[in-house]
C-alpha cells in the first residue's frame, strides 16, 4: 500500500471511530429521559504503529461502557424494595384498622356497653319484662356485633389474599419479560443502550414487589434471584412463582381448623421465608401475621375468638348458676349464649343468642346463701367495670381488651406510616447517590470516603443525643 | 419561660431536624457538614430547654409536638444509617477493586499514602 493511501485509510478508520462516539453521544441525548437509561460511554484503542511491519497506528472504536453502577443500582432496588413494603403496610393496616372503631358509637364497644346498661336495668328490675326484653336484645346485638367484627376481617383477609395473587402474576409477568431481554441481549444486544434501559427499568418495577439481587453474566444477560438464593430469571428461563394457601404440617397444628395460611413457592419449593419484604412480603406478612392475631390460625385462636368465647361462656355460667324462681325446688337459669365449640377459631363468625330462650327465663337470683333476688343480675352490670379477675379477660376488662386490639392495630399503622415517610427519602437518597457514583473515578471516590466517614461518625454521635434529649422531653411532658 | 416559648423551642428543633432530613436526601461531605450545624442547633436548643425550671409547661400542646420530633430524629437516623451503609459498602467495594482481596476473602487493605495538593 502506497504511503498516501495508507494515510487515507488511517484516516478514514479514526473517522469511523469518531462517528461512532457522535452516535453514542446522540444516542445518550436522545434518551436523556429514557427511565432506567445510564449515559454511555464509546472508547478509542490506539492501533499499532510499526511501519516495517506494515502497522500505520490510528484509532479505532472499542467497547462501549455504560456509566451505570451495577453496585448504586442495587442500593436503589433496595430502597424501592423497602418502599413497596412500606406502602403496602399502610395500605393494608388501614383495612385492618376500620374494622375496629374505638369511638364506643358502633361495633363491638357500643354492643359491649349496651348489654352492660340493659344488664343494670335489670338487676333494678329483676322480674321486669320489659328490662328482660332488652337484654335479650341488647345480648343479640353483641353476637351480631362479634359477627360483624369477624366478617369484616375475614373480607379484608380475603382482599389480601386476592392482592396476593394478583402481585404473584405481576411478579411472574415481569420476570418472563426480562427472560426475553436476556434472549433479545444474546441474540446480539449487548451494547445495546435501549435494552439495557428496559432491563434495568423492569428490575425496578420487579424490586417493589420482592427483594431481588440483579447481576450481569459475561454474556450481557441479567440473572435475577430472589433474595439472593432463589432464581427468578437465568438467561433466558423465568422461574414462575406460584401462591397457595394451606393448613399447615410442621410443627402439627394446635388448631387443625384454623384459616390456612399462604405460601409462595418456586418449584414446588416453599420459599415463604424468602419473602419478608417488598409488598409481597408485607402482603405475607399482614396474611400469615395481623390478621390471624384476631381471627386465628393453625396455632392460635385469635384474640377476637378468644374475647367472644370468655364472655359468652362467662355470661352463660353466671347465668345457669342462678335461679330463675326461688322455689321448692328452685328452677335454674339457662345459658344465653352459643357458639360453635367444635371450632376455636370459629367463635366470634359462629356467636348467636339461643332463640330458644325467652326472656322469663333469665335468672336474676343469686341462690347464696344468703339468696339475693338481683344477685345475677347485679353481678352481669359489673362486667362494666369488673372489680377482681372475675369478669376480666387477660386482667382487664372486656371493652379494655378491645380496645388493646385497635390500639395495636393502630400503633402498628402509625409505625408503618412514619416507615414510609422514611422509605421514600431513602429512595430518593439512593437515586441520589446512584447519580453521585455513577461513571466517578476510583481515586477521586477514595478520597471522597473519607470524607464521608468523618461526616457520619460526627453526625451519628448528634443523632444518639437528639434521640436522648427527645426521650427526656417526651418523659418530662408526659409526667405534668 | 412560658406555654408559647415552650411549644416554640420544640417546634424549631424540630424544624431543624427535619432540614437534617431533607438535606440526608441528597448526601455529599458538603450536605452532611450542613447536617451536623443543624442537628448540633437541635441538641443545644433541647439541652438548654430541658434545664429551664418550667420546661414543662403547656405540656398538652407540647407533646404532640415532641412525637413529632421523634419521629423527625428516627428518619433521619433512619436516613443516616442508609447513606453511611451505601458508602461502607462502596468503600470495601472499591478497596477491592484496587487492592484486591486478602488470602481470607475480605477486601485486602489498601496503602493510602498522604497526599498534598496544591491549587492555584
């Protein structure tokens, strides 16, 4: 080759090169608000320059390397998989939370304090038909009342498990996609900016609903496990999830007819205890957890059953231990109360007042002795306010103890929403920091480190103190 | 110090806070010295209450007011902690990178010599 058309091809291969980086730059314009797209970066390798052996130097173009940080990534899927947790938490304890109305207007406590009041009015009254009548009413509305309780949780369990499918079908949809980007990646995409865009973007929709580590095989296709063990996409294979509810087998049931519980498998493998995040975990976790702590499960009776079964079996034996008339020989009073006791976890759906019992069949009489012809009925009124362990559940009352379960419920809502106030700053930190790391040198991030871990240690050491100086404060107005 | 002066000192502290958080968003060495100034405002401000003789008066519409400094002092150590986690991580990350690994798989010291820069 001639030494001017050497020159000329020396040329019009660095001109080549150069196109190429003018193509990657207008391609990192063109998708400057592509969501999930990492400016890239076309590099030049200098070829060879020895005359003798022909080698007449130039440029040519090399491989094209993104900015994105495959570690800053991460920490953002993290931080949306905490938010999709968060969000869920308060999205489902708010349902939670409506079903127990501690106004005392309705529900339950306004049921509890009517049959108090009727039970008073009738140990003034105690052969008053009219005071009879009433708390056979009053008694009616309480059992409607733990029904309704019952029925409404039980419709908010059925709407979790309903989301429950539905985030298990969203997951699976996601994760077949990102199996056909892989195929689409090893059919010849590797550098392809556009489809690493949808990669990383549809890794971020996955992330809100499970925890999911994404990493990047020499190949360029994206293997995806969830929480790091399981495998949800290698190469171009997506492992379906599957949701199902069951009963239970280890360790064997206290309860075998308790609610089933919900379970996630890949595989036919249980991997339950893998989803304790995302809004799939936090779904789990309000279907496994909150709800079976009121309606029950395989291994609990549910604090409502076990509210409804103390009081109507506590009503029901005060009532059969007294006498209806005190003659010779005495007639005894009968139970008020039924329920399914073949079902522990079936108490509160299952309470009804016994339509058999008429309302002259109340027993107002304590047989003593000395017999006292209010005694039953007086010993009722004071479930209102119960003076000894008689009359209380779990060493308060009936209507305290209720209110223990909306109160929790309530904590438990105010906590979450506090966490998800936190969680969306910490994704934002982390969409922040993911734009801070991004495409920065190694020596230039050393140094910045170090800076770094002096600001935290200075700012930890002010943290643990406002905490302190808070808890005071908080103490000192709490005890005006 | 009376009701107003009370319900006023824990509604700038908790102020204060709350920018700490805002600016935990986005955490660079700059942001986090602004931090610092911030959360050591807030500690003087409830250190200096906290020794008044009547620091609890007005305690009904105070309380309210010093849950939510709570929880504004819980996010930001929430935010804090994530940050400093991120960048403990990245730095082990970047140790390795350069220096590699040690014989027992953790990320191998790395020799950072002193430097001195010059600017002009």
């Amino acid at each position: 080759m001639s030494g001017l058309s050497a020159a000329m091809a020396s040329a019009a291969g660095a001109l080549e090169a150069y196109d190429r980086v003018l193509e990657v730059t207008q391609n990192n314009v063109d998708n400057a608000n592509t969501p999930g797209y990492a400016a890239q970066t076309q590099t030049l390798e200098a070829l060879p320059f020895d005359l003798d052996a022909g080698a007449l130097g130039g440029v040519s173009a090399g491989e094209v390397v993104s900015a994105r940080d495959q570690y800053s990534e991460q920490a953002v899927r993290s931080a949306t998989t905490a938010l999709g947790a968060a969000n869920q938490n308060v999205q489902s304890l708010t349902s939670v939370q409506s079903v127990f109305d501690v106004t005392g207007n309705s529900g339950l406590p306004y049921a509890l304090n009517n049959l108090f009041r009727s039970f008073s009015a009738w140990a003034q009254s105690p052969t008053g038909t009219v005071e009879q009548q009433s708390v056979l009413d009053q008694a009616s509305a309480v059992a409607n009342a733990f029904q309704q309780t019952a029925t409404q949780l039980a419709q908010v369990r059925q709407g979790v498990e309903t989301q429950l499918q539905q985030t298990v079908d969203t997951v699976n949809q996601l994760t077949a996609q990102l199996a056909g980007l892989n195929q689409q990646v090893a059919a010849g995409g590797q550098n392809d900016a556009g489809l690493d865009a949808q990669v990383t973007s549809t890794l971020e929709t996955l992330s809100q609903y499970v925890d999911v580590s994404a990493s990047k095989q020499p190949d360029g296709a994206s293997t995806v496990l969830l929480n790091g063990q399981t495998p949800l996409v290698l190469g171009t294979t997506a492992y379906q999830l599957t949701y199902q509810l069951s009963e239970p087998q280890d360790p064997p049931p206290d309860y075998p007819q308790g609610p089933p519980s919900a379970s996630i498998l890949s595989e036919d493998n249980d991997v339950t205890s893998q989803v304790t995040t995302g809004s799939l975990g936090a779904l789990l976790d309000v279907e496994n957890r909150v709800i079976p702590s009121y309606l029950g499960s395989a291994y609990q009776a549910g604090d409502l059953n076990t509210m409804a079964q103390q009081f109507a079996d506590y009503v029901n034996q005060t009532l059969t231990s007294g006498d209806i008339d005190a003659g010779d020989p005495p007639q005894g009073g009968v139970a008020l109360f039924t329920y399914d006791t073949s079902n522990d976890t079936d108490v509160a759906a299952s309470m009804a007042v016994d339509p058999t019992v008429t309302p002259d069949q109340l027993a107002a009489i304590d047989p003593g002795p000395p017999p006292v012809n209010n005694g039953i009925a007086l010993q009722l009124a004071a479930l209102a306010n119960p003076q000894s362990n008689d009359g209380e559940i779990q060493n308060v009352s009936y209507s305290e103890f209720f209110g223990q379960m909306a109160s929790s419920v309530g904590a438990e809502l105010s906590a979450a929403t506090d966490n998800q106030q936190t969680q969306q700053s910490t994704v934002a930190q982390a969409q922040d920091l993911r734009q801070q790391t991004s495409g920065v040198s190694l020596d230039q991030e050393a140094m910045t480190l170090i800076q770094f871990q002096r600001a935290y240690e200075a700012n930890s050491h002010l943290i643990t103190i406002l905490d302190e100086l808070t808890e005071d404060a908080i103490n000192m107005l709490l005890l005006t | 110090m009376n009701t107003e002066d009370n319900l006023k000192t824990i509604e700038t502290a908790c102020s204060e806070v709350r920018q700490a958080s805002r600016l935990l968003c986005s955490p660079s060495p700059a942001q986090l010295d602004r931090c610092a100034v911030l959360l050591q405002a807030a500690v003087t401000r409830l250190e200096e209450w906290r020794k008044l003789p009547h620091a609890h008066r007005g305690a009904a519409r105070a309380l309210p007011e010093a849950r939510r400094l709570r929880a504004a002092v819980r996010r930001t150590r929430g935010l804090l902690e994530s940050a400093a986690g991120y960048h403990a991580a990245w730095r082990r990350l970047i140790d390795a990178m350069s220096a590699g690994y040690a014989p027992g798989g953790a990320p191998a010291a790395v020799v950072r010599p002193a430097r001195l820069c010059l600017r002009g």
